[in-house]
C-alpha cells in the first residue's frame, strides 16, 4: 500500500474520533493528515501538533489525495459542489447519513472516485463498525487502501446501498440506544451503589453478555429465556416490560432513526 495524503473536512466528533483512531494505530503520520474546519483549528492543533491546518477547503483538497468529508449532510451538497474541480481525480469518502453514493456521484466530476462509509463512534477506541457501500467507484487499489483503514479502527462490513440508512442505524444509533437502556438501569437502582460502583457493573456485564451471545451463537430471545427462572425476579421485570409494549416502541424508534436517515438524505444534490 502507497504512503497517501488524508485530508479531513471538518472536526466534529466523527472527524476526530476518525483521526484519533487511526494516530493510535500508528496507521498514518500525523504529518501527513491535513486538516480544514472553519471553526475548531485552535483545539485540533492542540490535540495533534504536527497535523496541517489548511486555510480553506480547496486549498486541503489539492495537498490531499484522500478526501474523507465529515461535515453535516444538510450542508454536504454545496461543500462537494463548490469543491467540484479541486477534486479531479481524487478519491471522495463521505459519512454524510442518508447522502447515497450516486447523489455523491452526481455531485463530482467523473474523474472523483467516491466511496460512503458509515463509521460509529467507537471507532476512536479502535472498536468502531464501518459500514462499507458496495456502490463505491474506487479502483482496487484505492478500496483496498480505504477498506484497511477502516478495518484499523475496528470491523469493516461490505454492505448493499439500499441497506445503508436502516445499517447505520444498527450500528451507529445502536450505541445510543445502548447507553439510554444502561442510564435507565443506573436510576432503577435509586442510588444504592456510588455511581463508580454502578457503572463498572453495568458496563462488564453488557460486556460479558456480548462475549457469551458470540462464543454461545444463541439468539438474544434465547439468552432471555436462559436468564428468566420461572417466577424469578428477572422474568418479573421482563414481564412488565412486555406487558409495556417497550418492544414494539423500540422497534418503532428503530424505523423512526431509518426514517430520519432517509430524510437526511432528501436534498438537492444536482451539480
């Protein structure tokens, strides 16, 4: 794999999880990443010293081979269009939600070759799931570069385009989720462990229960079933979360996440 310049567009959170992921795995010289965000230079330069800060958009596209956007998809449209020349045979990685590869396609020149992703935050502890489009038009060469990349910060997953929104809601919302179910954990325990005590718990037993779910390959209906002892207090608490519905409003909240990706994806991409 040729050494390559990384332009970032943007530093939210995705843009420096991203980066501080692949610094950790020693996959790229900080020098070698160049940065444009109009608004967090002064934090990312403290947070990565020898990392370019370029003063505009066009100027960190032609330093760059490798164009990796992490600015919001409400905006992505007009930055791509904007930036349409100065990406000329380059390569194009977009984490836009809901922004499809062929509205990405028709936003560049011909020459871009244009790979959507879909990383989640974990990809800055080098536990990240990248979802992958299979709808890319990189060369071999190029995707094989991007997909290790990707696989540096975790697991990469080769998908279908139309699967992306409802995947990145699978791995990306996921955590969220995740974290709001363990929050409402923490405040059914009124308080009786020091919040230290009761986050150790809660966090080793999720991940206990994920290393069991994989080495066991049992269904997660299953593990419930192991876990519930008849008139024992864990099926008690099952039962009335049933009786609740909080089944149905969680599959409900899934498909209304999916929804919102689609919307997200719903702007004018014509060049």
């Amino acid at each position: 794999m040729k050494p390559f310049k990384l332009g970032v567009l943007g530093y939210g959170k995705m843009g420096k999880s991203l980066i501080d992921g692949l610094l950790e795995r020693g996959f790229i010289d900080e020098s070698a990443i160049h940065l444009y965000t109009p608004h967090s230079a002064k934090t990312a330069l403290a947070d990565h010293p020898d990392m370019v800060v370029q003063p505009s958009a066009e100027d960190l596209v032609h330093a760059v081979d490798v164009v990796l956007c992490c600015v919001k998809p409400q905006i992505l449209p007009e930055v791509i269009s904007e930036l349409r020349l100065a990406l000329r045979h380059k390569v194009l990685i977009s984490i836009a939600a809901g922004i499809r590869t062929d509205q990405l396609i028709a936003l560049t020149d011909p020459s871009t070759q244009v790979l959507r992703v879909m990383p989640n935050l974990a990809v800055q502890v080098l536990k990240g799931v990248t979802l992958i489009s299979k709808a890319h038009t990189l060369d071999p060469d190029w995707f094989n570069t991007c997909a290790v990349m990707f696989e540096k910060l975790g697991t990469v997953m080769l998908i279908d385009e139309d699967k992306m929104d409802i995947g990145s809601v699978l791995t990306g919302s996921l955590p969220a989720y995740l974290a709001f179910f363990l929050d409402s954990v923490k405040l059914g325990s009124s308080s009786q462990f020091c919040e230290e005590e009761t986050l150790e718990m809660l966090y080793e037993t999720v991940k206990g229960t994920i290393a069991y779910l994989e080495e066991t390959h049992i269904s997660p209906l299953e593990l419930i079933n192991r876990v519930c002892s008849p008139n024992g207090s864990t099926i008690e608490g099952i039962r009335y979360l049933r009786d609740q519905h909080v089944e149905d409003l969680v599959a409900h909240a899934v498909r209304q996440s999916e929804a919102r990706a689609k919307a997200l994806g719903n702007v004018n991409c014509e060049k």
